[in-house]
C-alpha cells in the first residue's frame, strides 16, 4: 500500500472467522469489522452495527467471568470466554465487547495457520467501507503477502470510486441492494441508497462486482422492480455478476422485527426468473 505504514493502521474488528463456507466462493477466512452506517430491519448481526460505549452492563451477565469494566473500558478475557453469546444478546446498545482494535498485520497473522487452506479472504462487518483506510490496506496485504484474494462484502454506502487502489487491488465487491426505491430503501435501513445505485454501476463497469445481493422481505418493498433494474444496470454494463436472491430469515434478527414475513419459494423463482429474462449470466435463489 503506497504512502502508509501498514502497522500504522488500526481497525475496529468485531470479529476472525478462520473458515467459512458461506461467505464467498471455496472455503474462506472471514474478518468481520464493527460499526454500519444503516439499520436495517433484518440485520442478522445487529451487535456488529455501534461501538462498545463501556455501560458495563454487560460485565456482570458474562457467566465464566471474562468481562471486566476497567479504567472505562471492557476489557475481554479471550482465555475465559466460552462463546456463549449472552453479552452480545444482552447490550442494549446494539455491540459487543468483544470488539478489538488491531492492526492488519495482527489480523493476518492470526489467519496466517490457516492460508494453506483457504482459497480467499472476505471482508463483511458492520459495514467495512466504514474504514476504508484500513480495508484497503488489509486487501494490499493479503494479496502481496500471501497472493490471497479478497472479496468485499458491503452495504454500498462508501463512496468506492475515490479508492482506486482497494477496487483494483480487491478481488471483487459482493454489494447488497437492498431497495431500488429510494424512499422503501429508507424505510428498511434508514439509509438513502444513491450511493449504493453509483456503486453498482461503477462497480459493473470497472468489472470488480463479484455478486450483486437482494433479501426478499414480502411487503417491504417493491422485489420486483428491485430485481429488474439491477439486472438491467449489470446487462447494460456487461458485468458478469451473479445475482443471489436471499430469503428472509429470521435467525439472529432483533426480537422486533423477527416476525417479518418469509417470502414464499415460487416468489423467489419468480425473481430469478425475471433476472434471467433480463439477461443476467448467473442467478441463484438461497
Ligand atoms: S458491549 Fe454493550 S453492554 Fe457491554 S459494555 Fe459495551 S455497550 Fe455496554
Ligand atoms: S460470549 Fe460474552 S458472556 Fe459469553 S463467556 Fe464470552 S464474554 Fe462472557
């Protein structure tokens, strides 16, 4: 990375999943920065979206003693947490306190074990284009360290075209649209979408889209104009993205919104249909 010092770059990690199948293609380690810019209904980590703001009411719900309020911080006993998940379930602030602050060489070398068997490295938070100086310094990295590719999975809100050098370095951008409607994209995330819409199409043009992404909430927007203006934009700029259609699912959703409706199957066929119609190489319904 060019002008920087890596070590000199911090980021906010919520979480180093060293193996995943699900987060891309192959089998991938996954690093998970903390803190997103929109709030949306069915966020499935809702404790990776603000900072830890040191309440301490987690502290005492930890029941194997891993957490401490010292000086004004929490402070996390890796040694002693048993991954029980009570803290995240019970901060009322929508965080964790397990949250780290570590720079891109400490992020690499606790993967560095497991690069000879993964086939990539996917960034997702949170939001990581949230902290783009870091992200693109963890990208450079991992490809002129260990030749490892990375995905970027993101909300679309940062501005991608002022980072040339993460788009060209990062092995492909998987970019959530959540609404094509920019008043029924509010009202799911509480984020206008003008951003994420320029990032599609800058994306698919500078060919760095590796999947394009829609949740289908029946209801809570328009599916089916959402499906079928973003598979005119990747026919139009001859992206070879696949577009995945996601059913809604209420796993790991806040309490509030858990009882959203699940589209029907045929619904989903019916918009892959329509992606296909369109034009779209490779579409795929989960
Ligand atoms: S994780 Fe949540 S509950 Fe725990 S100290 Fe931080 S803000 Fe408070
Ligand atoms: S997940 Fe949280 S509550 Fe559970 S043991 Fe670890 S620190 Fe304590």
């Amino acid at each position: 990375m060019k002008n920087l010092h890596i070590d000199e770059l911090a980021g906010s990690v919520a979480k180093i999943l060293p193996s995943s199948a699900v987060d891309g293609p192959g089998n991938r380690s996954v690093v998970f920065l903390q803190g997103c810019d929109f709030d949306c209904k069915y966020c499935h980590n809702p404790e990776t979206r603000k900072p830890c703001i040191a309440c301490g009411f987690c502290v005492s719900h930890c029941p194997a003693g891993a957490l401490k309020l010292s000086d004004g911080q929490v402070l996390w006993d890796r040694s002693r947490c048993t991954d029980c998940g009570t803290c995240i379930s019970r901060c009322p602030h929508s965080s964790s306190p397990k949250v780290q602050q570590l720079s891109v060489s400490e992020v690499l070398d606790s993967l560095k074990r497991y690069i000879p068997f993964i086939r990539g490295l996917t960034v997702s938070g949170g939001e990581c284009g949230l902290q783009a100086a870091f992200l693109t310094g963890l990208v450079c990295s991992a490809q002129e360290r260990y030749q490892l590719g990375t995905l970027i999975d993101t909300n679309g809100s940062t501005d991608y075209s002022l980072f040339p050098e993460l788009v060209e370095s990062a092995e492909g951008f998987m970019l959530d649209v959540k609404a094509w409607d920019g008043t029924e994209h509010k009202e799911l995330t509480g984020a206008p979408n003008g951003m994420v819409l320029r990032n599609l199409d800058y994306l698919a043009r500078e060919g760095k889209l590796f999947e394009v992404r829609t949740v289908v909430v029946p209801g809570f927007f328009d599916a089916v104009q959402t499906v079928r203006e973003v598979s005119r934009v990747l026919v139009s700029c001859r992206s070879q993205a696949r577009y995945k259609i996601i059913a809604f699912r209420p796993q790991g959703v806040r309490p509030q919104f858990r009882s959203l409706p699940q589209p029907e199957r045929a619904f989903l066929e019916q918009l892959a249909n329509l992606a296909r119609s369109e034009g779209v190489r490779e579409v795929v319904v989960v």
